[in-house]
C-alpha cells in the first residue's frame, strides 16, 4: 500500500492494532506504540467475535452485498476454512439499542459473507471477527475507501456511485475539497464521477455492472457529447438482450462489443469498425499509444491488432 494510503488509514483509524492475549472471547490488540510513544501511553482495542447475523451491511457501504455469492468469496470461504478463523477483523459501529441488529458494517462485507456461509453450510464454529469503532459517517466513507481502492473484486462502477453519493452528503457537492480529503486528484475523480453519471440505459446495456469500467466511460463520453440520443437508442436494444440473456435466454453480449455497437450507432458500422473493435489508439509526437478494456477476449485483441497492423504496414 502506498504511503499516501498509510497517511489516509492514520487518519481515519488513529493507527491499526497488534495482537495480545485473548480475554472471554475477545482479542485484545494493543494500538501502534509510535502513535502515543511520546506520552508513554498504550491504548487497548477489543476484538470480538460475534454472529454475522447480529450484524447489517452500513447504508452507504460501497460494496453491492447482494452480488456476493459462494463463486467470487470462494477464496476466502477457502481461505477461512485453510485458517480455522477469520484473521483480520471487520470495522464495525455499535448502533443504538432497541435495532434489529447490534452492529453496523463498514469494512469487511466480504468477511461477513464468508462467515455467514460458512456457518449455513456445516461450520457453525466460525463467527465473525469485528474491532468496534467511534466513526463519523464521512470517516467511515473514508475508511471504506481506502481499504477498497485498490481491491480489484470492487468494481469501478460501485467505487463511482458510491463517490457520487459521497460528494453531496459529506463535501456539499465541492469537487475540489472531496479529492483534498481523499488525497486523490480533481482530475480522477471527475473521472469516475463522470462513470456514476452514466444514463441508467447506457448501464444496462452492460453485461454485469461489475464489468462498466472508467475507460469505458472515456470511451462513451465523446459519443454521448456527439449523438446523446442515437447512443441511448442503442443502449436500450443491447441492455433487451442482455435482459435475456440473464434469464437465460441467450449468451451475453461482451463489453467490447456492447462499446462497439455503441459507435457504430453514432459513426456507422464502417467507421466503427475502423476503431479497431475495443482498441483505443492515440498517435503523439510521433508514438503510439494502444489502450482496450481487460474484459477484451484474446480474439477480439487479436482481431483488432491485426486489423491495425494491416492499416499501418500495408501489403504490395
């Protein structure tokens, strides 16, 4: 993790915590001595082990709980079960008495799925592992955050939205002080603020949100600008076959074709054809510079590739 990320966990988490002895079920972690070394201080934190059930995913969470299923935490079902328990705790705040659950999460929704399935699946000796906190709603935002940011099982379309809810509740809709406080450039984060933006039939028109990446949103924005209305029109064709295809009917239509018929809408199948199929390609001071979407299969890349080399480097 980068020291820039460091400096955001200091401040959010007041420093992490190093294991002691267990005490009644709970593990007892002693806070960074550095972070109190000049009063000599030491700050206990408790870890407990509880029901994930006594738990509910925190309103703003910026993971979509309901997308976990057993396939993608399978390696931390596995992983869990290779331990004996789960090692690294879940932040969670305490809600107030009388709720249906004890505790609100804020990091950890993979953990608490693991662990839940886990108990629902014959091992009822696993709980969920929380280290309570005192956290404000935009430090929470934060902490959430940073632990995620660099997570690649967290989609850029989730991290978008979840910016985008962020930018009104806790920074009063200021672009420039929301990236100040999350130490991160104007420029990328209007970036994926542009991608929460995105018109909801240009989002189903993608096979998974989880596969709308912010260089997809890079690549619609001139179309959008261009021809706003011939894009949605096709957008809402492509998102009736991807309908299908989720109950079955049908195979998905992959991101980059989706990005291709997209243009093809607005510039005609020739043009659209003549981008290369998934391949964005810039000429600059002489160099060249070939960007595509991972989700690209190796034939599509292939194609493409071939398509632009034939282009460049002419036969006869």
């Amino acid at each position: 993790m980068s020291k820039r990320h460091d400096a955001i966990f200091d401040d959010v988490l007041r420093g992490m915590a190093e294991p002691v002895a267990p005490d009644r079920g709970a593990a007892r972690f002693l806070k960074r001595q550095n972070a109190l070394a000049e009063s000599g201080q030491r700050e206990e934190k408790v870890l407990r082990w509880v029901d994930p059930a006594n738990c509910r995913m925190w309103s703003r969470h910026n993971r979509a709980y309901g997308l976990l299923n057993e396939n993608n935490c399978c390696d931390l079902i596995d992983s869990l079960k290779a331990q004996g328990q789960q090692e690294f705790p879940a932040i969670v705040r305490r809600l107030s008495p009388g709720q249906d659950y004890e505790y609100e999460v804020i990091c950890g929704a993979r953990r608490h799925f693991a662990v839940s399935w886990l108990r629902a699946n014959n091992y009822p000796q696993f709980f969920y592992l929380i280290e309570v906190r005192d956290l404000t709603d935009e430090e929470a935002f934060r902490l959430a955050d940073i632990e995620n940011r660099d997570r690649v099982d967290l989609s850029d379309y989730e991290r978008a939205c979840d910016y985008l809810q962020a930018l009104d509740l806790y920074y009063g809709g200021k672009q420039k002080a929301m990236a100040a406080r999350l130490e991160v450039s104007e420029a990328w984060l209007s970036r994926y603020l542009y991608l929460a933006r995105l018109p909801q039939a240009v989002v189903d028109a993608w096979p998974q949100i989880t596969e709308l990446k912010e260089l997809h949103a890079r690549r619609l924005r001139p179309l959008l600008a261009q021809a706003e209305e011939q894009v949605l029109t096709a957008a809402a064709v492509i998102a009736a076959e991807q309908d299908c295809a989720r109950r079955g009917q049908g195979a998905f239509l992959p991101a980059a074709k989706v990005l291709s018929r997209l243009r093809a809408a607005v510039v005609g199948p020739e043009r659209a054809a003549g981008d290369y199929a998934g391949l964005t390609i810039q000429t600059r001071e002489g160099r060249v510079r070939i960007e595509f979407p991972k989700d690209l299969s190796e034939g599509e890349l292939r194609a493409a590739l071939e398509r632009f080399l034939d282009r460049q480097f002419p036969k006869g």
